[in-house]
C-alpha cells in the first residue's frame, strides 16, 4: 500500500499542510501578542467556533482509525461515546459554563482554587498536564503515524517529526486563535471527508448482494447494529465484544464520569468555552457541539460496520486496518489526498489543542505562582517554550503505543483512571454547599492514586492479567463507576468533618438548588441554549428508540 499513492494526492497533502500552516500563522494577526490573546484568543470567540472548535480537539485520528476498528468489531455499540458526550456537552453549557465565563478565569485548575482552595488547583493542573501529553497528544501521534505508515509507506517517526513540527510552529506562534481558526476548517473537511466515505461505502453494498437492511443484518455479527447491550448479547460479538464490557448499564453508569472529566473540566477541551466572547456564546457553544457529536456514529463508526461485510477477508484480525483498507480499496485518485488531509485535520486539530492548554497551564498555573512578579510577555514565552517542551515528551511516549492493543480502549481507560475524582470536585463543587477545601484536595490525591493503582492491576504489560475485566468482572466503565462512588462517600465525609466554605464562595461558585440551572434566568428567545438544549435532549431519545 505504501507506493499507491499517486502524484495528485501527494499535492493535495502538501498543499493542505501549507495552506493550514499559513492560515493558523496569520489568524493571530500581526498585533502584540498579550496573555490573554495567546491563551484565550483575546475572548472573542463566537458560539460556531467554540463548537466547532470543540468537536474538532475532541475527533482525533485515533477517533477516525478506532471509531472504524471498533464498528468493525463490536458495531455501533462504541458510538455511545459519540451520543452521550452530547449529554455532558449539554451540562457544560448549561451547568459550569456560567461559573466558568463569569469568574473571568483562564484555566480550570483556576476555577478549582477559587471554589476549593490553591492546593486543588496544583494536582488538577497536574493531572491535566498529564491527561495532554498521555493521551490528547501522544497517542495521537502514534495513531497517525501508524495510518501514514500504511498508505504512504513513511518511516512512522518520520512521520510523527513532521505532524509535530507543523503543528508546534502554527499553534506556539498563533496561541489559542490560530488553534481555534484552524480547528473550524479542519472540522469542516473531517466531517466532509468521512461522509464521502460512508456514502461511497453505501454505494457500494449492492455490489455485492445487499440491498436492504435485512441483507445487511444478516451478513452482519448478531447485534452488530445495535446501540444498547447486555452482557449476554456482547458475548455474541465475540471475545472483545464481552472484554469491552460496555452493556447499557456501564454506559449510563460509567461515561457521565469519563464525560465529566473530559468534556467538563479538562483543560484541553474547555479552553475553547473559556475564550467566548459572550455567556451566550459560551453555553451555545457545547450545545452546538452536542449536535456535531451525533455524526460520528454514522460517518466514523458504522464506516467500520460496511468495513467488516465488503473487506472482512482483506482486513481479517487486525480492525486497525478497516479504514486504511476502505480508503485504498474505495476512493479514487485525488479523493485519496483528501481523506488523507482528513486524516491530517483530525491529528494536528488534537495535538495543537493539547499544545495550548499545556503551555496555558505551565505559565499560568505553575510559573506565575511561583514567580506572582511574571509579565504579561514573560507568561506568553513560557507557553511557547513549554508547548515545546511536552511535544518533545509526547514524542518520546508516543514511540510506545505499540504496547497497545487498542489505542482507542487505551485512552478510555487512561480516563477510567483519572475521571473520577475530578468528575466529583467539580459536580459537587457547583451542586453542594457542604463541600470544603479540604474535601476537594483529599478527593483529588486519594482519588487520582486509587485510579492510577486501578489501571495499574488492569494492564496487562504491568499486571500480567487484566485482574479487574477478566478477574472480577469489572470492565474499566465500571471501574470509572465504582471509583467515582467511592470518591464521593470520601469527599462528604471529609466535608461534614470540616469547616463549612464562606458565603461569599458559595454565592458565586454554587448553584442555588439544582433547578436553578433552568430556571433562574428569564428566557431569552429562539437562541436560549436551554431550548436547544432540550432539542437535542429530545432528538438524543429518538435515535435511542430507532436504534
């Protein structure tokens, strides 16, 4: 596969890598970067970038190549990642992002001193920066380099050092608008791309004997197209199908967690809310997202599906390869150069988000702490070497996602591990008036050392033998669900053991009553984000009934 690619795809690459390189570069514009332009894109951000902007960091090719694999395996079981984030999304815009735009904050660890204190601030920064370079960038760049391996035949740490370099140049000079502006076209083409696949896939069923529905179940694994499971029916998906352990239950129990974290209070993710320019576009911004989030079950997960009834002889074991096989076997010359810039948009939109909020938490949270006397110019270099910095690291561990045997279980499972103490301080943090500063500085550590020691005894390269999945028979969405409770106990008792926050803390970072989030300010018309909010809740329930 690695000499097929033709002379006007290999244009069509490059030329996208210019033409992305010089967008992101000039979107900064040539006026004096301040802090608050680097890391926030001065907070001038309309509702469409932010969402867009949110789903662009969020589909990696990790999301594109995994999404495929896990349709090819298990079907549209994994596109519950897709739809409920749809759920979180909304509790983003309608629940923190009111605390978050009103406290003027630039990070989220930020938010956490001025609700809990500046030691909570200290681990969730730590933790974040963790979360980037792990997961956001790292086994990111593995996931690309592995796709551009199979179809250009690049050497893979060529080609990690040439993605990294690219998007080092565009997201240190250009901070957070470059990000942000190239993000937007980047979500453009992946959406554009993936559905081009799909429909040719589609195109191509009756080729080969299917013409409707019922053909396609029945050359389909019993289930294959169903969203909601029990264990007994993912058993019949096969071995990995009952390893992944995401019945209905682990999914209603176990994502909000995982979704908490990430869509809520990771930095990565949430700088794009915290550079709003408006508390309308701050909220309409993930409810936008929300609605973004219900591609992906149809254009990234069900192309896996087509994948197993057209190639299962050509792709065999390795589901890896479902979508490289799809976009040689399928796509014509030219048509290739774009998804491979799909590919490209999806990798580089991932890794400059993380880039970003790594050097955002370096130089704010960690540097101007230390030194309260950094300037304004001084904050902006520290984010520009330290982005340096973690993408020189992430390289360094992104050689190691061969270790893997689905980088894209891999990440969940990281999150499995670091979601729930922070899905705790935060929840409880906006929802109750007991919560105390030591609470949320004990729930953190406690918590983030329970998970770390969790995926630790689960792993098999470390453990030898999944002792949690296989051993007890708690799959990592249950082991998300559990730690979370157990955070949770933790946190209430340390609180009612503790002195009570000041009123003045629990005016502006608590809600009144958990109704006040619908109902304390009057309705502002067709855009109110909580009409479509309901929308999109609505819309949620029917693709559940259809599918």
């Amino acid at each position: 596969m690695g000499d097929s690619i033709s002379v006007l795809d290999s244009v069509i690459i490059v030329a996208y890598l210019v033409i992305v390189l010089v967008v992101g570069i000039l979107s900064a514009g040539k006026r004096k970067m301040s802090s608050s332009r680097y890391f926030l894109a001065g907070r001038g951000l309309n509702w469409v970038l932010v969402g867009a902007a949110l789903f662009a960091s969020n589909i990696s090719t990790i999301h594109l190549v995994g999404l495929a694999a896990s349709g090819y395996n298990e079907g549209l079981v994994w596109g519950n990642f897709e739809w409920l984030a749809s759920i979180t999304l909304i509790l983003l815009g309608l629940v923190f992002a009111p605390f978050y735009f009103r406290s003027k904050i630039s990070t989220l660890p930020e938010f956490l001193e001025k609700r809990y204190g500046p030691e909570s601030r200290s681990v969730l920064a730590f933790i974040a920066i963790i979360g980037a370079l792990f997961v956001h960038i790292g086994m990111s760049l593995y996931a690309g380099a592995v796709v551009f391996k199979t179809f250009f035949g690049i050497d893979v740490m060529v080609s990690i050092l040439i993605i990294s370099l690219i998007t080092t140049i565009y997201t240190v000079l250009g901070g957070l608008k470059a990000v942000v502006v190239t993000e937007t076209i980047q979500t453009f083409i992946l959406i554009a791309g993936a559905v081009m696949l799909t429909i040719i896939g589609l195109t191509v069923l009756p080729d080969n004997g299917i013409d409707s529905l019922a053909d396609l179940k029945a050359n389909l694994k019993p289930g294959q197209l169903n969203m909601l499971h029990t264990r007994e029916s993912l058993k019949q998906l096969g071995d990995s199908g009952f390893e992944s352990g995401l019945t209905w239950y682990a999914c209603l129990l176990g994502y909000p967690i995982l979704g908490l974290w990430y869509w809520c209070s990771d930095q990565t993710i949430v700088q794009r809310v915290l550079g709003a320019k408006s508390m309308k576009d701050a909220q309409m911004g993930p409810i936008f997202a929300g609605f973004l989030k219900l591609l992906p079950v149809f254009i990234l997960v069900f192309p896996g599906v087509i994948a197993y009834v057209l190639f299962k002889d050509v792709i065999g074991s390795d589901a890896n390869q479902a979508l490289p096989v799809m976009i040689t076997h399928l796509l014509p010359v030219g048509l290739k150069g774009i998804m491979a810039a799909t590919l490209l948009a999806a990798l580089m939109s991932t890794i400059a988000a993380a880039l970003n909020s790594c050097g955002t938490l370096v130089a704010v949270d960690i540097m101007k702490r230390i030194r309260p006397k950094t300037t304004d110019a001084e904050q902006v270099r520290i984010g520009r070497i330290s982005a340096v910095i973690v993408m020189i690291l992430a390289i360094a561990w992104s050689t190691q996602g061969d270790k893997f045997s689905s980088i894209f279980e891999a990440i969940n499972k990281i999150a499995s591990a670091i979601a729930p103490p922070v899905a705790v301080v935060f929840l409880f943090g906006v929802f109750s008036k007991r919560g105390t500063r030591k609470a949320g500085f004990i729930t953190l550590v406690t918590g983030l050392i329970l998970g770390i020691a969790a995926f630790c005894v689960d792993f098999t390269p470390i453990s030898g033998y999944m002792y949690l999945t296989k051993g007890l028979g708690i799959p990592f969405m249950m082991q998300a669900w559990w730690l979370f409770v157990i955070c949770s106990i933790l946190y209430f008792i340390v609180s009612y053991l503790t002195e009570v926050p000041s009123q003045e803390i629990l005016d502006n970072y608590t809600w009144k009553n958990p109704l006040a989030v619908v109902a304390e300010e009057p309705f502002k018309g067709f855009m109110d984000a909580r009409i479509w909010a309901a929308v999109l809740v609505v819309t949620l329930v029917i693709l559940y009934i259809i599918f």
